[in-house]
C-alpha cells in the first residue's frame, strides 16, 4: 500500500500549486460502470454480463484555460466467465469453464486537455460545454475470487496458485478517456466520462495469458485442488494443460459514467472564476 500512497504525495503539489487559477479548484462524483477484458472477455463484441458497477470521487485543478490536472479515487468491480460468451466459438473456453470477480480500488492521476477553451468573460460564462482528452497514470488493488462450486462461498483465488504462479495485488494501470462536461451555472457541472486502463499484470482475471494448470500435488489446500479444474468433465485435473489464452497482452479495465462536480470557492467568494480578471466594487 505503501505504493498508494507515494502516488498521492506525488499528486498534492500540483494540486494546490498557486497561479492566476488558484480558485478554480473543483471535487466530484462519478457514478457509472466498468468492464473488463482479458482471457476470458478477449472480443470485439460487448458482453453485456460483463458491465459491472462503479464509481469515485475526483478533484480537478485547473491550470489554464486549456489543461487541468485531476486526482481520483475510483472503485469497480469486474468480472467475467466462459460460460457467458456471446458467440459460442470458443469450445477452448467453453470447456475450461472458468470465472472470477474482482473489486479494483484505484488512485490515479490525470491531465486533461479541454478541446475547447473553459474561461468566463465577466460574469457570462462563454463555453458551457467543455469537451476533453485525458491520459495519465495510476496504481490499482485487485483480489480476484470465485464461488467455491460446492459450499457456494467465495473464494479467494490468489493465494492458491492455480498456474503455479505469484503475483502482486497491486499493479500500475494508465489511463487515458475523454468527456464532456457542462456548467449548469458558475459553481455545478454536469458532465460525462469514459476512460480505458491499461495495466500491467494479466492476472486480473487470475489467469496468465501463458499459463498452464499447476500440478495438485503442489497446491496448498483441498478447496485449492476443487478450484483448479472447473473444467467440463475434469479434464485439466492432472495438471500441465494449457490455462491461458491470451498472450500478447495485458488486462484492460474501464471506467464510465455520470459526473458532478462542485466549485470549493463557489462563484462570489474571493476572486471570482474570470481568468485573470478581478472584478472591482462599483459606489454608483
């Protein structure tokens, strides 16, 4: 965890750094949902069993009128299994059978770019609506597991090593998206947002894309052995056959939905949201 945390320190200072913008400082909500691709979603076809819910909290800070600087915090939970596929091509997959769910808590941050210029003239706001890019880069928190196919419990599938392998929790994910947002006034906006995350582990799913079934004389525990091999027939339980089916590339995940945002100065407090314009007390 000590790697989140690094990531947040690295955040602070930009985010409270003081130029001509100090006060267009905002925090937001996003409420939507995620999906997942890896070695068992690997197609071009959306599997809507995939969708999982999602969201978090950001706050953006505003550097000028065309790029802003933005620290979130999100929550999502994938997940996915062969036995979902929507084609029905895959008589690999559909005999391995295999599942998993997972909860990614994740601290990132991003640079936006605004296609179009977000400033106010006075007190007329004059673009509401504020299409932007983004990319960055984050750490993410994952623990796949599965329902244990007799006692119905979940399980927690990383400590087992169903390939033989170890691998860490926490891996570096960059995401890059785009969206929209509109003032609705000078203090609230509403808006839309899309990013995908590109990772580096492909064990999101518990599943490497080279992998093989691990030896059950090696695994540590009875509930390890029954995990192993969901397989149709048991076809896998003596170890050694292919697991994996991707290996080209790592897990991606992705984050969409509904944003609102509030000024923490809203607009009428100290010097208003005009730029580098500051508004003078009129006596007549």
């Amino acid at each position: 965890m000590n790697l989140f945390v690094k990531v947040f320190l690295f955040c602070i200072p930009t985010i409270i750094a003081a130029n001509s913008y100090a006060q267009k400082t905002e925090i937001g909500l996003l409420l939507g949902g995620s999906y997942y691709y890896g070695d068992i979603v690997n197609t071009n076809r959306i599997q809507t069993q995939t969708i999982g819910p999602a969201g978090g909290v950001f706050l953006r800070k505003h550097l000028n009128k065309r790029t802003c600087f933005r620290a979130n915090f999100m929550y999502a939970r994938i997940g996915a299994a062969d036995s979902n596929l929507v084609d029905k091509k895959s008589a690999f997959q559909e005999s391995r059978n295999l599942a998993f769910y997972a909860d990614l808590f994740e601290l990132s941050g991003v640079v936006e770019y605004n296609l179009i210029l977000d400033y106010n003239k006075a007190r007329r706001i004059v673009n509401r609506a504020i299409p932007y890019v983004y990319g960055g880069l984050g750490l993410f928190y994952f623990e796949p597991k599965a329902i244990h196919p007799i006692t119905g419990n979940p399980v927690n599938l990383r400590p087992l090593k169903l390939d033989g392998s170890t691998y860490s929790p926490i891996a570096i994910a960059f995401p890059i998206g785009a969206g929209i947002r509109y003032y609705l006034n000078r203090n609230w906006q509403l808006g839309f947002d899309i990013g995908i995350r590109f990772t580096t582990t492909s064990h999101l799913d518990d599943i490497a894309g080279d992998s093989r079934y691990a030896n059950p004389a090696t695994l540590p525990s009875e509930d390890a052995k029954i995990m192993l091999d969901r397989s149709v027939g048991g076809i896998n339980s003596s170890g050694g056959t292919q697991r994996g089916k991707l290996n080209f590339i790592t897990d991606i995940y992705a984050i969409g939905g509904v944003t609102l945002t509030y000024r923490l100065w809203p607009y009428g407090l100290g010097r208003a949201f005009r730029g580098a314009a500051i508004s003078c007390p009129r006596f007549y």
